[in-house]
C-alpha cells in the first residue's frame, strides 16, 4: 500500500507540474523540445543532448524504492513525446 501512494503522489505531482527546468537551461528559450529518453523519475534527455530536471518532482534514484516505478511512470507520460519547457524564476531546483 505505501508503494502505491507513493507512485500516486509521483503520478499526480508530475501532471500537476508540468512546468520543467534544465540543469543548464539558460541558453533554451521558453517553446516545445522532443524527448530522446527517460533518465529516472525526475530527469529526462532532449534530441539534443541536453538533460532536463522537473521542477518540485523529489523521485528516488536508480536503485531506491519505487525508482523503476517512478522512471517507468515518467516514460509513460512523455517518453518520445515533444514537450513545452518553461524557465523557473530560479536558476536552481532546490
């Protein structure tokens, strides 16, 4: 049952926070970018390369409880997908 909430709270964390945020996002303008690959629960990689981190999404990393779930969730949702990437107020996801 834990497991479950907790690949609930991820689930509707993640559709409720569609706002994303590059480690280095500050050469991308605000606009739509496709998705190359899934990284884990929190990250995923453009066409280009380049790494993009959700904004307020604390999923568990490679190896940790619920880390598959949380990454598998992920790829469901935008995996090979063109997404619209915003910029945060801040430079940071802290």
């Amino acid at each position: 049952m834990h497991n479950r909430s907790i690949i609930i709270a991820l689930y509707l964390s993640i559709i409720s926070s569609l706002i994303f945020a590059d480690i280095g996002l500050a050469d991308y303008p605000d606009g739509y970018y496709e998705v190359q690959r899934i990284i884990d629960g929190n990250t995923f990689e453009l066409t280009d390369g380049k790494n993009v981190r959700l904004i307020g999404i604390d999923a568990p990393e490679a190896g940790e409880t619920c880390s598959t779930e949380a990454t598998q969730q992920l790829s469901s949702l935008i995996s090979g997908e063109t997404v619209y990437l915003e910029k945060d107020v801040s430079e940071t996801d802290i």
